[in-house]
C-alpha cells in the first residue's frame, strides 16, 4: 500500500497524486485534496495507477454519492458523483484550461469560465445499454468486459427509467441476439426502445409494445449489417440514430452562443460542419446566410433535409451526405464556419483548409464546439493563421468528466 495525497483532478476524472519516489499516479474516485491509501495496479516508467483502498482524509470538495450504481457496482458511466458540483466546476475548468496551455500552447491568464447545467440530475435524454452475460446496463470501472443489470440511473430522465424498469421486466421478449439497447426521448416528448442484434433475424416487438401499454413509445430494430426500423408503436419520421447533445435544452443554449460569435452572416456563405439534424444550419439560413450543411448519416441528412425544407428562411441551405474531411475541398469559400466534430476532432484536410481560407482573407470567423478539450487545443496548432479570441466551457454532462468547449477563432 501506498499513502498519496491528491492535488487535481486529471481529463478521465481520476485523481493525480504524486508519490515519494516523485512518480505521478493517477486514482479513480479520488477528490482534490484526499490523503489515501492506494494499491498500484500498473505501474510504468513515468506514471501509475492505483486503486483507492481507504480514506485517511477526505478533501473538501469530497460528498457522498447520490446514485447506488456508483458505489455497489463501481459504475463507469459516472466519474464525478464523488465531488460536490464546486468540485467538478473547479476541476473541469482546470481540465480545459490544462490541455489548451500544454497541448494548445495558448496563454491564458485564467482558467476558462464554466457554464453549470441547469439540472445536474435526470437530464440524459438517451442512455445506451450494453449486453452481456445475462445482463443489460452499463459497464462496471475498470471492468469492459462486464455488465451490471441497470435498475434506475439518475442522470437519465425519469421517462426513460420509468420505461427502462417496464422493458426490463419483460426483457424475455427482447431478441436473444441483442447487443446493445438503447432509449431515447425525441423533442416532441415521444420515447424510443433500439434494439441492435447481431444477426438478421426478425423482431416482433408487438407483445412488448402490448405489456409496456405506452402509446407514445417506438420501438426500433437494429439488425446487423442493416439499418434500424420501427417494428411497433408510431412509425413517425424521427432520425432514431441522429447525433443530438444528451441534454438537449442546454445543447440549444451552447449553439445559440456559437451562432452569435459568427456576427452578421447575412448574405453570406456559413458551412455547417458536422451538422447532425441542421438545427445550426437552419437558424443561420433564417438570418439571411446561405449554408452548406455536411453530415455523414444519411437518415439524419433524410431527417433535417425534410425540416429544412419546411423553414422558412431569407437564405438557404445546401446538404452534403458524406464525411467532413472527403468533401471539404469541393466546398465553396466560407466567410464563416461552425464546427461541432465527434470527440476525434477535425481531421487533418479540415483543418489545412479551414487555414487556408483564412490566410487567403475568405474567412474571418470560426465557432468550434468540441467535447475533447485535449483535441480541441491540438486543432488550435493546425490553425496557426487563427487567434482564440474568446473560449468557455460548459457543464453538458454533470457527474462525469466530460466537458463542451465554445472556442471562438479569429483571423489573426
């Protein structure tokens, strides 16, 4: 065993400490300012892991967990829920703040605000479900190759534990070759089961549609190799599979703020990149811009292209069905761009042409949304003809350690 005090908290949520040979060590479920003592787990020549194994002294941001998951089950789909929300406020500032000096090379005089949730339990508006031994839930720390059966989790909203608990008490009428579940609640209040097989083999949802007795629930088949299909309940036109922020009413309010950091777009060409339903792309086409809206699901392109056509807008907006980086060099030159890209970040022919255009005077303005600070700032290094003018982050997920970042990039 090995006594550690801990000084921060890392991207992950684990706790940093160092030891006394001056070897940093990294402690999941540890809190700022925790003396413990930990059992190392793997050890490398610059760093450790360890395992917290007792509390000698809780630091003060340290609280006790709401969810039973958490603890009994050491559920992984939290990291946080040991930390008071001050904790996680001051701990995911430090974590943006971090990767945009030592990876982004930006110099910054403080730690980026953060934006808290206006409800930091039972916003989740979709969960997803892993299958495994037997069971349905989420995966235990430390553990992927397990499952833990989910009985309620308290960041998903009510509507869908509710549903959860129904479906999983009838799971025997789920199809036997599932590999993942997964509920979702769409804008207007209906509720989707997907269920993903791995193999083709036909589902009958109608008697769980019969015993679950919701009328406004859709249930989806997934099959392998295939794409997903209602096979009970309302078959309305809902993207099942679009990207949408889990917590969506704070998702408007962060893309709402990356809209009016572009400025004045009248008249002007925006891209929408990784536009998922073109919510961002619409709102720009009403304030008079013309938008080349680029998506690589084509359901979801389905999906916002038929809302889209249904706005009415002073400009207009162009879809591309493909990815990013294969068709980013047959657009047409953008005065300003909003970028929202998967935890990967922008690819490198994104970024050469997004500098490109700035350098040759096309482009003035970028509104970045990143959900990996660690991405985000080595993206800044790619555009080395564009100044970070103002960034924030925002508390989209609370209890775990995921951050959204608003960076705004000027023509430096």
């Amino acid at each position: 065993m090995t006594r550690v005090r801990i000084r921060g908290i890392a991207a992950g949520g684990d706790g940093v400490g160092t030891m006394e040979d001056g070897k940093t060590v990294f402690v999941p479920r540890a809190a700022c300012g925790d003396l413990a003592e930990v059992a190392i787990v793997e050890d490398r020549r610059r760093f450790s892991r360890a395992r917290l194994t007792s509390l000698i002294e809780p630091g003060p941001g340290r609280t006790d967990p709401l969810c039973p998951h958490y603890v009994h089950d050491a559920c992984g789909s939290c990291q946080l829920q040991h930390l008071s929300l001050d904790a996680q406020t001051a701990a995911k500032r430090k974590i943006v703040g971090d990767a945009l000096r030592r990876i982004g090379r930006v110099r910054l005089d403080a730690d980026p605000e953060l934006v808290p949730a206006p409800e930091p339990w039972r916003y989740r508006a979709r969960v997803s479900l892993a299958v495994a031994g037997g069971r349905i839930g989420y995966r235990p720390l430390g553990a992927p190759g397990r499952v833990f059966d989910l009985e309620d989790c308290h960041i998903a909203r009510h509507c869908l534990t509710a549903l959860w608990r129904t479906v999983s008490a009838h799971r025997t009428l789920l199809p036997q070759a599932r590999v993942r579940v997964a509920l979702r609640e769409d804008r207007d209040g209906g509720r989707h089961v997907l269920v993903e097989t791995a193999d083709a083999r036909a589902w009958d949802a109608a008697p769980l549609a019969a015993v679950v007795e919701e009328p406004d629930v859709a249930y989806w088949w997934h099959p392998a190799g295939g794409a997903p299909r209602v096979v009970a309940g309302p078959a309305g036109s809902f993207a099942v599979l679009a990207f949408e922020q889990v917590h969506p009413a704070f998702g408007d309010r962060i893309r709402h703020d990356a809209l009016v950091a572009l400025g004045n777009v009248d008249g002007q060409v925006v891209w929408d990149l990784y536009a998922g339903t073109g919510d961002a792309a619409r709102i720009l086409a009403r304030s008079g811009a013309n938008v080349w809206a680029v998506e690589a699901d084509s359901r979801t392109v389905e999906w916002g292209s038929a809302h889209t056509a249904a706005t009415d807008m002073r400009g207009a907006v162009s879809w591309r069905q493909d990815r990013v980086e294969d068709v980013i060099g047959d657009l047409p030159d953008a005065a300003a761009v909003v970028a929202n890209p998967p935890r990967g970040g922008l690819a490198p022919a994104v970024t050469a042409r997004l500098d490109a255009l700035v350098q040759a005077g096309r482009c003035t303005r970028i509104a970045y949304v990143s959900c990996d600070p660690a991405t985000l700032a080595r993206d800044l290094t790619r555009l080395p003809h564009l100044r970070l003018s103002g960034v924030v982050a925002f508390d989209l997920f609370p209890q775990t350690a995921h951050v959204e970042t608003l960076a705004v990039l000027e023509a430096a």
